[in-house]
C-alpha cells in the first residue's frame, strides 16, 4: 500500500532531487532506524514554513528533535497576523500545527528574536542544522513623494492592527474621510479593501481585535477604489477555481458589462458602500491637503501595458490623473530582511539566496516558505517548498554533509539565553494564553479576544 504521504505530495508536485520512484519514504525513513545519532534539528520562525518543514522532519525521521524559536509570544506566524478573520476556515492548519508541537519530538521556543537574542552562528553550534523559515516582515515601499503623509498606510500595518499583531496595536488608523484608495491588486488589497467595506456586525462574531470593529463601526469610508498599474489580465488577486485566470476574465467582464435588473440597480443605488477596480494606473505622488499635514489624494501615472500576457511591463504614458482621497493603503507587496550578518541575504530579490533550499556557501544552513522563495503564494504553496526542504535536509543527513557527533540543542541556547536575560515560552504557555483568550472572546460570542499586549501576555504566564 502507498504510505500516506504521497497523498499530500504528489509526484507531479515533488523538486527536482526527488528520491527515485523506487525508494520508498518507509525505505527513506529506515535508513536512519540503523543509526544512534538524534539530530538536533532548530527552525527559525512559527508560521507555516516553520511548521510545515518540522512536521516533514519528525515524520521522515524516527528521531530526529526539532525545536522551533519564534520572536513573537505566540505561535503561527501569517495564520494568527496575516489570515482575514472572515476566513476562519483557513486558521484550521493550527490544528495539524499543533499536532506537531505536541510531539514528545517538537519543542516550541517563543518570544526569542533570532539575531538579536540568539545569533544563527549560536544556534549552528547547538544544532545539526539550522532552517530559517522566518517569513516577510516588512511592506516593500512605494517610493514616491508623500508616502510619509499621515493617511498613508501600508497595508501590512492594517493587516497586522485588525489582526491583534502586537506592534501594530496602537495604529488607530483614521477612518474619518469618505474614499479610501489601496495601491496593488493581489489578494492582500482584497483583503483590506474588504475589511474596509463589510458591515461590522458580519465581523462581530469573527477573531478581528475589540479595538478594530470599534474602530469600523464608528468609519465613515463609503468608497475603496483598488488601484493597479497594469490591466485585467495582470491582476495578482485569485480564484477558487480551476483556469483561473479565464473564469476571472469573465467575472470581471459580466460584472463591468451587464446592465442590471430592476431590483439589482435598486439595491445597487441604495447601497451605502461601494467600490471598484482601477485599471492601467502607477502611483505617482500622495498629494498633500492644503496645509500639508496629511495625506487627501493620490496622483496616478496613467500607463500602457508593453509586452503581453502576464509578464507586459506598465509604462507611462505621460497623462495623470488625481484620485481624493483620505486614506492610502499601499499594498504592493511583504519583503523579507537580513536576519543576521553571517547568513547571506539577496536585498533585490529578497530572498536568502538559496538552491533548493539549502542556502548557498554555508553547509547545514536551510531555508523555507516566504524567505526562501519571496513574499507569494498560499498556504499550501509554502507547504510544499517546506516539505522539500525538510526532504533535502534529510538527504544531506543520509549523504553525512551535516555535522558528526552529538549536538547540545536547545540546553547550549537556553543556556546563552538565560545569560541575557531572555524568557523563552513553552507550547503550553501558549496554550494558556490560547485558553484566556478564547474565554475573553465568549462573552462577545467570538472565538477569541486576541491578547495584544506582550507584557500582559507575560504577567498572565506568572512574570
Ligand atoms: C495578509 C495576508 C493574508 C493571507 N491570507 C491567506 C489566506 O487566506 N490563505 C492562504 O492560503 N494564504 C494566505 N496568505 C499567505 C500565507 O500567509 C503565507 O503563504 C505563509 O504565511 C508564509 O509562511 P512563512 O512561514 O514563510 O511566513 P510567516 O507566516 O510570516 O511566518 C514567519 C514566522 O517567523 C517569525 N519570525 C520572523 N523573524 C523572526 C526572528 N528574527 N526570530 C524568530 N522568529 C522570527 C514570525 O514572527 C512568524 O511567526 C496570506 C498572506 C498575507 C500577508
Ligand atoms: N485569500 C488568500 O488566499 C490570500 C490572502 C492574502 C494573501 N494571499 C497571498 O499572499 C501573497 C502576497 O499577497 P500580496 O497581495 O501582498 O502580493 P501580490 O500578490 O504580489 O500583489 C502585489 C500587487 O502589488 C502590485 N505592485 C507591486 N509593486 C508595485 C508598485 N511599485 N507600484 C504599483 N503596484 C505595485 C502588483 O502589481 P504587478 O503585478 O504589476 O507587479 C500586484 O498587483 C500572494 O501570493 C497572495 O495570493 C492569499
């Protein structure tokens, strides 16, 4: 009988040093049952490449230990800070994750900031091998004039202020004017612009922090417009369907063509928000209000596409145009940073230079998910490349490039980290966390009042 595993990585779907056909993962995996070894194995990051590629590892190796550092109290990563909460159907991989962390093989370290509280070359020293898998934390910006104006907001921020992320608690966005403009047209803009239009009492029964439905129900935003600087055809957002890209050409067109019925332009007339697509326009300049103290429109370079398909570049034609507007939301996409100076880092692709994931030039060194391959795709996108990381990592374990002799792990790291006054948290001690907030979240009938503040999150756990 097929092992279970093909069934979530099909062979059309494997990288290129797949095990030949005749190798079977059991066969893959008794080849270590021969060995005494446990290697020490440490993930740098708790989203879903952290997890994914943990998971690959456990279940691949019979003794393999992996121990997961995550800078954040909690664990997650995009799913807790990124996933809209009207899409809590995509939060149930927090179910397989935390199978994995309650393996007696899994130890989850939170609230430690790899690079600042633990250098890579520490944990390369405690571990067989070191996999970052620590994501895009940044917004990639628009670099035009303005976008410092108060008004001007990264997408990534309102993501991260409706969705409980610690920093970004206090942005108090301003949702006083009337239209709303967002930059970019992937899945991200579709997100917000959502979040920015729904009826709060759809999101009241959701995980959206107490402090954003206050905020959305008192907004006074009617209008979003989702800006693109190239056409229909290049648009990054996607469908749940097969043939995407015809079936949303399609959708596109119905909706821009068809004359509606009676009821529909009744209710589309009374309709108290709305919003739109705007083709065909490249950000140009965040244009002041009068007395220059925040943002109140947007000046957009009319373009034309060069090229065809998906891969036309948009160029100015040299007409603008002014769009009011008082708030801007840019979303144009995450970027990755350098984690530390000894690990290599490719600042214009963003992405830790890598082949198949093994990073380049420094042996036992491994990277997944968004770091390893940039800020796009799905959570089933990052489960692949994860698991093919953690397969490559197996392979060089077979093959003996990873370091010989026991590795200390986790008691080295605890050790450093105890000297430098850090306080790791356990899977448990999220678990306690998780439990506080579901029974905050009871009362208002949401499934959790998310915790926002670290130092209440560190008092709750007893420091
Ligand atoms: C707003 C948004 C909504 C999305 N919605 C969906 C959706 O509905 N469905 C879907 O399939 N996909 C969705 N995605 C895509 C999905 O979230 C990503 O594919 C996935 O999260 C990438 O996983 P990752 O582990 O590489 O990165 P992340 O999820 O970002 O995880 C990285 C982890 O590393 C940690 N970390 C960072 N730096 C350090 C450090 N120095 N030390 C220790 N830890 C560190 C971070 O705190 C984080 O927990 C969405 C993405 C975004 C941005
Ligand atoms: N529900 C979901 O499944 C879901 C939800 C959210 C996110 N995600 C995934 O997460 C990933 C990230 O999403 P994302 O929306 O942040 O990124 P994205 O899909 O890469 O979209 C970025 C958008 O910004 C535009 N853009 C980039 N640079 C620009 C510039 N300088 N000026 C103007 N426009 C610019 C891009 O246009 P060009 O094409 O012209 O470059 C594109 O429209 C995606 O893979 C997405 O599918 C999934």
């Amino acid at each position: 009988m097929a092992p279970r595993c093909w069934r979530w990585w099909p062979w059309s779907a494997w990288p290129r040093t797949r095990l030949p056909p005749s190798e079977s993962t059991q066969s893959f995996r008794q080849q270590f049952s021969t060995q005494e070894q446990t290697p020490q194995i440490c993930v740098v990051g708790s989203g879903p490449a952290g997890f994914y590629t943990a998971q690959h590892l456990l279940k691949h190796h019979p003794r393999a230990h992996v121990d997961i550092y995550e800078k954040q109290l909690v664990p997650f990563g995009l799913v807790r800070f990124g996933v809209a909460p009207d899409h809590p159907e995509v939060k149930n991989v927090i179910n397989t994750f935390t199978q994995t962390a309650h393996s007696d093989r899994c130890a989850f370290h939170g609230n430690v900031v790899v690079g600042r509280d633990v250098t890579v070359q520490e944990l390369r020293d405690a571990y067989h091998a070191v996999v970052l898998s620590y994501g895009a934390e940044d917004h990639r910006g628009l670099e035009i004039p303005g976008e410092e104006l108060p008004g001007v907001l990264s997408a990534r921020a309102f993501v991260g202020w409706y969705n409980g992320l610690p920093e970004n608690r206090k942005l108090a966005p301003d949702l006083s004017c009337d239209t709303a403009v967002v930059l970019g047209q992937g899945n991200v803009a579709l997100d917000v612009a959502r979040i920015l239009l729904t009826p709060p009492e759809y999101l009241e029964k959701t995980d959206i922090t107490a402090a954003a439905l206050g905020a959305l129900r008192q907004s006074q935003v009617k209008t979003v417009w989702i800006v693109g600087r190239r056409g229909p055809l290049q648009v990054a957002f996607t469908i749940k369907v097969p043939r995407p890209r015809k079936r949303l050409m399609e959708l596109l067109l119905r909706a821009a063509m068809e004359k509606p019925g009676v009821a529909e332009a009744a209710r589309r007339a009374s309709a108290s928000r709305a919003w739109g697509l705007r083709f065909f326009r490249s950000p140009q300049q965040v244009l002041p209000s009068p007395d220059g103290r925040r943002a109140a429109g947007i000046r957009l370079a009319v373009t034309r596409l060069e090229g065809v398909g998906e891969a036309a570049r948009a160029v100015p034609t040299g007409d603008v145009e002014d769009l009011p507007c008082g708030l801007v939301l840019s979303s144009i996409g995450y970027k990755s940073c350098p984690i530390d100076p000894s690990v290599p880092f490719d600042p214009k692709l963003g992405v830790i230079p890598n082949v198949e994931g093994r990073v380049v030039d420094v042996p036992g060194l491994y990277c997944s998910g968004w770091v390893k391959r940039g800020p796009t795709g799905v959570i089933t996108t990052t489960m692949t490349d994860s698991f093919a990381t953690g397969h490559i990592l197996l392979q060089d374990l077979i093959a003996g490039l990873l370091p010989s002799g026991p590795r200390p792990g986790y008691a080295a790291i605890k050790a450093l980290l105890g000297s430098r006054g850090v306080w790791p948290v356990s899977f448990s001690d999220w678990e306690k966390l998780d439990a506080e907030e579901v029974s905050r979240g009871q009362g208002a009938g949401k499934p959790r009042e998310k915790l926002l503040d670290p130092q209440e999150m560190l008092w709750l756990l007893g420091h």
